[in-house]
C-alpha cells in the first residue's frame, strides 16, 4: 500500500513540477506542456488501481488464513480422536476416559472456531480497509485533477477574456486612425 501511496504523491510532485516549468505569459499565466499534463492525469488510475491490487492480495491471505486455521482444526480433531481411542485402549476407566477426550475435543474445537472466526474477522477488517483507503485515494486524486482542470479552465477563460480586449482595443484605435484621416481630408 505504502508504494501506491508514493505512487500518488510522486505523481502530485510531477504536476507541481509541470506547473513550476510553465513558461509565464502574462502575471497568473503560463504555458504548461498539455502532453505532460495527460501523462501525469492518465497516470492517476494507474496509481489507484494498485490499491485494488493490495486488496486483491489481503483477500488472498485471508483465504489462505482460513484454510490454514481448518486444516489446523482438523488436525487437532483427529489427534484429539487419536488421543481418545489411546487412552480407551490403555485405561481401565473406559468411561471417564471417554468423558476426558470428549471435553479436550470440544475445548480444541472450541478453540479452533475462534482462531478461524478471529482470522475471517480480521481479513474481513483488512478487505474492507484497503477499500476504504481504496476510494479515499481515487476520490482525493478525482478531486486533485478536478481542481487542476478547474484552474486551467479559469486560466483559459481569463487569458480568452484578455485576447478579446485587446483585438477591441485594437479596433477602436483602427477606427479612431480612420475617423482622423477622415477629418484631416476634410
């Protein structure tokens, strides 16, 4: 998890280069290479994805801890069994003996369900983390180029905003050179 999460922050340092690499126009401007920009966007569910990979892995171990904690189970049951049907063959007290294994079975039974109830609660805790941290990384890196877009956007809008008056300032002083040519021919 660790990595994706330097995944993500190197990614932020990549666009925070890119912006400190752009080239100012006008003040709160700059140029900024849009292909980059794209690479370090698209590169952002890259990022995310590892995190689903993580959670892929933690639900992998969390079979595999149940299995584990089973075969236990059932290897303690069958020893118990063992240890029962020993000590009936050795004893004279058949019944107390028997009475004696049944407890140990139940208590190592017992035991066993706990340790596999345990390991499917903490693997369920873990699944479910790594998808809520999951989510919070994908939705703060939504927000991050969303923020970045809006900006850029704004930026865009202003500099559209500063072309446009300058191509009026441009015709107003084409149409006042044309009214003094008029009148200095009259």
């Amino acid at each position: 998890m660790a990595e994706s999460v330097n995944k993500m922050f190197d990614l932020i340092d990549d666009l925070n280069a890119l912006c400190d690499d752009g080239i100012p126009v006008f003040p709160g401007h700059m140029v900024i290479k849009t292909k980059e920009l794209y690479k370090i966007v698209n590169a952002f569910p890259n990022a995310i994805s590892d995190e689903i990979n993580d959670a892929r892995i933690i639900l992998k171990k969390k079979d595999e801890i149940l299995q584990e904690a089973k075969l236990r189970a059932e290897r303690i049951i069958q020893d118990a069994e063992n240890e029962r049907y020993k000590l009936l063959n050795e004893s004279s007290l058949n019944k107390a003996m028997e009475e004696h294994a049944e407890k140990f079975r139940q208590t190592i039974f017992e035991e066993c369900q706990q340790i596999k109830m345990a390991a499917f609660n903490e693997a369920q805790e873990l699944r479910i983390n790594a998808k809520n941290e999951s989510i919070k990384m994908k939705e703060s890196s939504q927000e991050y180029a969303q923020q970045l877009l809006n900006n850029l956007e704004q930026n865009l809008n202003k500099l559209y905003q500063e072309v446009m008056n300058g191509q009026q300032r441009l015709q107003e002083m084409r149409s006042n050179d044309t009214m003094q040519q008029m009148k200095s021919e009259q």
